[in-house]
C-alpha cells in the first residue's frame, strides 16, 4: 500500500513539473515567434521545497 501511495505522489509531482516545463517552452516558442526584438523576462513559476 505504501509502496502505491509513494507512486502516486511521484506521478503527480513529476507531471506538476512536466506541465511547468511544457508552459515555460511555449512562453520561450512563443517569444521567439513573435515578430521583433522582444526583451521581456519570460515568467517560470516554480515552487521551491524549503529543507
């Protein structure tokens, strides 16, 4: 049982940080696609664990 629990934590996390990434390189396609040069920091949410 613990075994399963562990997995499911690992699954969401890794597709918490699959979903972050795939919206950091749309927000990098997007800015590269976009016509002209564009200096705007692209915003990366990420929460980071304390410890």
């Amino acid at each position: 049982m613990n075994k399963l629990l562990e997995k499911a934590k690992d699954a969401t996390a890794t597709q918490r940080l699959r979903q972050s990434l795939d919206r950091a390189i749309d927000g990098v396609r997007d800015a590269l696609a976009a016509p002209g040069p564009q200096l705007q920091p692209i915003p990366i949410r990420v929460k980071r664990r304390k410890g």
